[in-house]
C-alpha cells in the first residue's frame, strides 16, 4: 500500500527510464555488500525448501523470477535476488553493443497496470557481460538471453546468435534465444518453425552442455504455437517461455488520446495485465502440445501471488514477471513467496512442484 501510494504520487511523475535508473541504483546499493544482502536473503526466501523448484539441472528457491529486460547488462542480478526472485534473466545481449530504438522507447499505462515499450535491446555488448557474470560466486540463478543486432539481417542472424552464445554460455546457468522481440526489425520472421530450427541446431551447438530455451510470442496463432513446440521436443530443447510483449491493442483501457499523449499509438510491445489471459492460455496449449516433455517458463500479465499460482497449476515449473514488479514494488517478491508458501501447504503438497499442471481442482485451494 504504501509504495504504491509512492508509486503514484511520485514515481509516475518521472519518467520511466529515470525511476527504472533510479531504482536500480538504489537497490544494488542496499545489497552492496555481502552480509546485508544474506540477511535480506533470508528474509525474502521463506519456506525451508516449501517452494524450492528442481529445473534446468537447477535447484531455484521459488518458481518466481525476472523477466529478460530489467537487467539488460547483467548489472543488477544479485540484489534482485535478494529481493526474493528465484532467478534472474540478463539481456536481450546482442554480440555488439548497441543503443536503443530512437525516440521514446518506454511509457506507462497506469490504467492498464501495463507497460509499452520499444527499447530494441540496448546493452553495452555480449562481451562486457561476460566479463561481469565472470565474477566472484554467485548466489542468484542467472539466465542469459540473447538476440541479434539490429542491423543483421536474418539471413545472417544465426552468427550473431552463436556469437554471443559463445561468449556468455560459460556462465550462464542456462542461455534463451529471444526471436520474439516486437521491437527488432524482422526479428519475428525467425520465430517460425523453419527458421527456427536451424537455429536452434547451431546455437545449441555452440552453447555446449548449457540448457537452451527459445522465448516466443503472445501474437503466434495456435498452428504456429503447435508447430514451435513440437520444433522444440523434436530437437531437444530444454523448455520454451511464454511469452514475449504482443503488439495488439485491443481490450486496452487506456483511451487511444491518451496513449497518443502518454507513448505512440503504432509500434512497440504491450506486457502488464493485458498479457494475463493470452499468456496464461499459450501456456495451457503448451503443456497440452508437449505433455510435459520440456519445462514452460509463463510470462506475461504475472502481478500477483494469484498469477503465478494460477502459472504453476496450468503446468508453469516457473515464472517470470517484469511489469509486475514495477508496479509492484520491493517487497512484492517476498508477499508472493511467503502467499505461495501458504497456499502449497494448504494444498496438502510438501512442495510447490508436486502442483506444477494439477489444473483447476487446487485453484482456489483454502480459498
């Protein structure tokens, strides 16, 4: 309540990139060092083991993690996991640095507890990463995703993605190809199962032992979403994550005069609430698609304990969130895990895993 009281009162007088900045700057800074950020750990990471997730080759300490495009240079991982976050996903790291998009590439949409964006992936480089995730022993599961830069055409997409694949695998804990981006000129192009493919063959390749997911669009219509996960158990993929912002406009509650005032009324990718219900059933055609067979990390419309309850139970092993957060706040990570701790025990379940894909009988477990 009080930060987002905060949060309308002052946060959304500055602007988006400015508070994001901010924030960032403020969070690493209480995290800084080693004993603070342990204490805050163990705070925010509640349950003895209640809803610790076995994954990827990994143990995550909740099923609640950050979205690719908070921390787009690697900088930020390990305060955000001490917020409470199960993990972290870097990037989009594209093999050369680059800028954003021209002009406004971020506004808000309060009505719609939503987000527009068109950054384009901005990052200092896939090098420069690497050189930070290099460092010291790390206490947060990071994820690495990857794109490729803005002026690579597709047909040369594919060195661009085994470049930075190359580069970052050694120290990712597992490495995402974003083909989903609205944002990138294009890019979308290489989210269809032909394209895809080959591209999964060399990056894979190229990535070694590291677990490789592609993530994918909310806009795929369901023979193309059928095609994707049937690509991605063909070939073995360790997982698929849905989804990525949508470029649709529809059910949006924010007047168009006021979108055109507030950020542009064409372009760029919508995430925040207005994802929830496409996210959540690209998610269930998934699970159904693929019977299980690889693991569905949900995104899209993730704001509440309610959400990624509802994620785990449809057959998510994990879910992201980056809009909710922001609306959120600091201490949102911790409410949700400690409400996830509560609901898993009133389930009946020693672990929030025995739930992932028990469907509607335990939505409203105690409720």
């Amino acid at each position: 309540m009080v930060y987002e009281q905060l949060f309308d009162v002052v946060l959304a007088r500055v602007s988006p990139q400015r508070a994001h900045t901010a924030a960032l700057t403020a969070l690493d800074a209480a995290c800084a060092r080693p004993r603070p950020r342990a204490w805050t750990r163990r705070m925010t990471h509640p349950g003895g083991g209640v809803i610790d997730v076995e994954a990827l080759g990994l143990r995550f300490p909740s099923p609640l993690g950050v979205a690719a495009g908070l921390d787009k240079d690697a900088k930020h991982y390990e305060a955000l996991g001490a917020l409470g976050f199960g993990f972290v996903e870097v990037g989009t790291l594209t093999p050369r640095p680059q800028g954003a998009n021209p002009g406004r590439i971020l506004a808000r949409l309060p009505a719609d507890r939503a987000l527009l964006n068109r950054m384009g992936f901005p990052n200092k480089g896939a090098e420069a990463a690497a050189r930070r995730l290099a460092r010291g022993q790390r206490q947060t599961i990071v994820g690495v995703n990857v794109g490729k830069n803005r002026e690579t055409a597709n047909e040369d997409a594919a060195g661009d993605y085994v470049q930075a694949a190359r580069l970052l695998a050694p120290y990712a804990d597992y490495l995402v190809l974003n083909v989903s981006s609205p944002n990138t000129p294009g890019l979308r192009e290489l989210e269809a199962a032909a394209q895809l493919g080959p591209l999964v063959r060399v990056v894979g390749e190229a990535s070694g032992e590291v677990p490789l997911l592609v993530k994918i669009s909310p806009d795929l219509g369901d023979p193309e979403l059928e095609a994707v996960a049937d690509m991605a158990v063909e070939l073995g993929l360790a997982g698929i994550i849905a989804t990525n912002t949508t470029v649709r406009r529809d059910g949006l509650r924010t007047p168009d005069a006021e979108l055109a005032r507030r950020a542009w009324p064409e372009g760029g990718g919508v995430s925040g609430a207005p994802l929830r219900a496409r996210s959540l059933e690209v998610l269930r055609r998934l699970r159904a698609r693929t019977r299980g067979r690889l693991v569905v990390i949900s995104a899209g419309g993730v704001a509440s304990a309610d959400d990624v309850w509802d994620r785990v139970l449809a057959g998510a092993t994990l879910v992201q969130t980056y809009t909710g957060f922001v609306y959120g706040g600091p201490a949102w990570p911790r409410a949700v895990n400690l409400e996830l701790v509560r609901r898993t025990r009133a389930a009946g379940a020693r672990s929030i895993q025995e739930l992932v894909g028990a469907g509607g009988d335990l939505v409203a477990a105690d409720q």
